[in-house]
C-alpha cells in the first residue's frame, strides 16, 4: 500500500498571508487539525491545531485587551506555522509514512508532487488507521 490509497486527496490549504484567525475558523468549521499552507501552489508550511494553541488568548486578552488580541488573531499565518515540513509523495511506501509519523511525532502528513510541490494530499494517523482497520476486516 502506498500513499495515494490512503490519503485524503485535494486537502484544504491556506495561504501564507492568511491571518491566524482565518485559519483557526477553517479548522474549527471543517473540524480538522491540520493545514497545509502554500504559496504559489506550493507548500512552504503546515499549520496545527498545536501550532494554534500556542497562542493563550485568555492571557492576551486579560494582559493586554481585546485589541491587542485582535493584532494577534490578524498575525499571517506563516509566522507560527512549522515551515520544516516533513511530507511524502503519492508513491511513498505506507510503511514509511508510519515511520515518519513516529519518528517526527506529528499527527499528519502532506502528500505533494516532488517536481512542484504542489499538495495533492494529506495523510493523517486516523487514515492509517483506517487503512489497518480495513485490513484487518479482510483477513
């Protein structure tokens, strides 16, 4: 199995210029936790729900106000994203998805064309588990 079988393809992206808060009600409205964010077509980052959280806005807003959390929401999202992003390509081995998954400890994956790094899909450890689950129904 490769990654193509498994990933959800044409994933929800975010530009780099998007605002924190942008992103954060995507995530909340489509109820994922994982973005990957592009510029031009290409990944340059990946956002999380984590990534997100860092951000105390009860903290924010009792320290300094509703406006200055209001600056932090309009913050472009490519100033707290992870841009060292850890991916694969549509034929990567299933194998070595759980592994990178592991071993860099994230929850998802993007799936992108190595010549243009266009993000084709999005692999996360509930889609490796769905795959393992259908797996073991087979046997």
């Amino acid at each position: 199995m490769i990654a193509r079988d498994v990933m959800t393809p044409n994933p929800v992206t975010a530009t780099a210029q998007a605002s924190i808060a942008e992103v954060w009600d995507l995530m909340r409205e489509l109820e994922i936790r994982h973005v990957p964010v592009v510029d031009e077509g290409a990944l340059v980052g990946m956002v999380s729900d984590r990534d997100l959280a860092r951000l105390d806005v009860a903290q924010v807003l009792t320290v300094r106000g509703a406006e200055a959390l209001g600056q932090e929401l309009a913050t472009p999202i490519v100033e707290i994203m992870s841009s060292d992003v850890i991916f694969a390509e549509p034929e990567t081995d299933l194998s070595e998805v759980v592994g990178l998954l592991l071993e860099h400890r994230v929850g998802a994956l993007p799936v992108i064309r190595p010549d243009t790094r266009t993000v084709v899909g999005i692999i996360s450890y509930i889609d490796v588990l769905r795959a393992l689950q259908d797996g073991l129904e087979e046997q």
